[in-house]
C-alpha cells in the first residue's frame, strides 16, 4: 500500500499551515544557502546537496532512442494503486494523455485501493489481451504475483511505475520498473536538516514501514546524516498508513515531550505533515521544531508558503513520474532493453515555492525538460505532447 494515498483531501492543512506563530529561528529560513564558518565540515557538503536541487531538473535519458510509431493502436492496461488519491490520478491522467497523444490505448482501472480489485483488474487485462499492463504508484507487485505471472505466460508484460527505489530488490516476473527516488529524497532531507541546524541537527524520522518505499527514505536519510552531520542525533518511530489520523500526532507529540532537544521531524512522506503540524504546536515547539519531507503534495507546498512548521519539501514532477512510467512501458513493448528511467525531484522551501503555484498546483514548478527530452527520445515534436 503506498503511503501517500493517505494523503486525502487538504481537510485542515491550511489552518496548520499557519499554526506556527513563533518568530524565525536558525533553523527556519529555508534559505538552503551556505553555512557560516563556525558550521562543521559537512555542513558545506550539505548545503551544495541542497543548492544543487532547488533549481528546475535537468532531463536524464533512460537510453536509446526508440521509434514508438509502431505502438499505434497497442493497448496499456492501467492498474493505479487508488482511484480516489489525487497524486494517482494525476499521474494516472498525463500518463493516458500522453499515450493517447501517441496513438496508444490507454484503458484505466478504477478501484479504492483493494487487492482484490487489483486482481480483477489484472485479470480484465489478461482477458482482453491487453499489449502491456502498468502497476500505478503503489501496487507492490508481490501482491499479484499470480496474475502477473499469468500475463506473462501470455505475452503480456507488466511494468512497475513509481512504487520503490533502485536500491531495493526487485521480482523477475516484471519486465521492466520506473523507479521513484525515494533514496535520495530522504538524503536530500537529511542534507536540509543539517544545512538548517548547522551540523546541530536532532532529528526524529517518522518512517512508514507497511510500505514497501518508506525504507528506502528512512536508509537515505540515515545514510546521508552519518555522512554530513555523524555529530547529529538521529532516531526512528514508526507509524504505519492505517493509524496516522489516529496515532501519529500523539506518537509525535510523545516522542518531543520525551526528547526537549528534538529540531526537526523527518516524516518519509509529506502527508503525514497534516498530523505532525499539531503535534509540534500541542508540545509547545513551534518555532523550534520544524518539518522537512518528501513528495510535494500541494497542500503540504501551501504549508510551506504560509507557515513555520513545514520549510522544505522534495517534490516529484507528477508529469515526469507519467512520462517516466510510459517510457518504460514503450520500451518493453518494442522489445527493447528496459531504460533507466530517472523521474527528477526539485526541492521546495521559501525560496521557489511561488514556481508551484498559488495555491501550488501538481506538476508545476519543475520546467519542461523531461517533456522535451522525452519527446526526443520517442521521435516526436514536444507539441505533440499534451497539446
């Protein structure tokens, strides 16, 4: 299950986005700038892993060029993870667009995020011999190991797109992922918290462990810390998906009265702001703890432009993820090696968070570098796509 499917509506983001009514402190400019010469020496290689990210993402192919005109007519049967996630179906939307502008059938599975229904959707897939199937942003494949293996038999390939990082292991019976940058996100946060504190960071990561990607954020940003900052204090609660609006702010606000010098809290996904901005305000922190996370959910980017708690957050080009995910779909279907895909992150503070909109809107703020390159890489005009 992909924890930022909890994501949910903004229910009361806005409100918490300016719960924080404490003046700025060392750690809450978001500057991302460089530290001043009393900072310990990996406070500078921080910094420059922050600075390096803050601008728009530079395009990385995946590999050769392919000629996708053959693919006109082919089916990709579309599982997403859930129907009812904005992230999801937003991802799930440009990808259908941009297969669509490809001559690509694009048929897409509605469902509420139950196996079950995965089952029947890959089933339907089999059944009306689709050219390829795509696992949306959060259905592990482990899950529907039967049904893909049966797809398979079948001619029918099944492709992974954005549910874990390259580090992680992956099964045989898929033909190809589109990896998500869940490693480097969290060293990425784990560099910001450093460069924030100046190399004083007391940080608590609150992981997600009943999915499959929230290790991988959790290793990046311990990773990261034991490099930069190996001074910083570190520690890990876990909450699981099913019981953040129930536990998670209690959880927080527990492990800040237990540990005063707490600076910042590392949530690996940025919905779970929505029940940490209380928990920081209920311990009597704001202005003293602040949050940094990963996914660029809009209301958590609001937070950041209208609040205290929230500075950063690595953000995914929802555009890039389905451009991404095609791409390795086209590449399995012509028979091709499978790309190394690289869906970009940009980081968002203080400093660039107007470039996503206001309020921030999904997919925006990270320039058209992957739509040109993309395009590039298919053989066609960048007009061709989205227009």
């Amino acid at each position: 299950m992909k924890t930022r499917m909890v994501a949910g509506a903004a229910i009361a983001l806005m409100l918490l986005a300016g719960c924080s009514t404490a003046s700025s402190s060392s750690s809450g400019s978001g500057s991302g700038s460089s530290p001043g010469g009393d900072a310990p020496p990996g406070v500078a290689t921080a910094s420059a892993l922050v600075n390096k990210y803050l601008g728009n993402p530079e395009f990385t192919s995946p590999g050769d060029p392919i000629d996708v005109s053959g693919l006109k007519g082919k089916t990709i049967f579309s599982i997403p993870a859930s129907s009812s996630v904005a992230f999801v179906n937003t991802v799930d939307k440009a990808m259908g667009e941009y297969a669509k502008d490809l001559g690509i059938k694009y048929v897409d599975y509605p469902n509420q995020q139950q196996q079950s229904q995965w089952v029947q959707g890959a089933n339907q897939a089999i059944s009306s011999h689709a050219d390829a199937i795509d696992l949306l942003a959060g259905i592990p494949p482990e899950q529907l190991a039967p049904q893909i293996q049966q797809a398979r038999a079948a001619g029918i390939p099944t492709i992974d797109t954005n549910e874990r990082d390259q580090s992680q292991p992956t099964v045989p019976y898929v033909a190809g992922y589109a990896f998500a940058p869940f490693k480097l996100a969290g060293q990425l946060m784990a560099a910001w918290a450093t460069s924030e504190t100046k190399g004083k960071a007391d940080v608590l990561v609150v992981s997600s462990n009943a999915d499959v990607s929230s290790q991988a954020v959790e290793d990046g940003v311990t990773g990261e810390m034991s490099q930069v900052c190996p001074g910083c204090k570190v520690q890990t609660v876990n909450v699981n998906p099913v019981d953040w609006a129930t536990k998670l702010q209690t959880t927080v606000q527990g492990k800040l009265s237990a540990d005063p010098n707490i600076n910042y809290i590392l949530p690996v996904f940025d919905s779970m702001a929505q029940f940490i901005a209380p928990a920081i305000v209920s311990a009597g922190r704001s202005g003293k703890v602040f949050v940094a996370s990963f996914n660029g959910t809009p209301a958590i980017e609001d937070m950041i432009r209208t609040g205290n708690v929230v500075t950063m957050d690595v953000g995914e080009n929802t555009a890039d993820v389905a451009a991404a995910g095609l791409d390795q779909a086209m590449r399995i279907m012509l028979h091709k090696p499978a790309g190394n895909e690289q869906i970009n992150v940009r980081i968002i503070n203080k400093s660039n968070v107007a470039d996503v909109g206001t309020p921030a809107q999904n997919g925006k703020g990270y320039g058209d570098a992957f739509l040109t390159g993309y395009a590039s890489a298919w053989g066609v005009s960048p007009s061709t796509l989205g227009g």
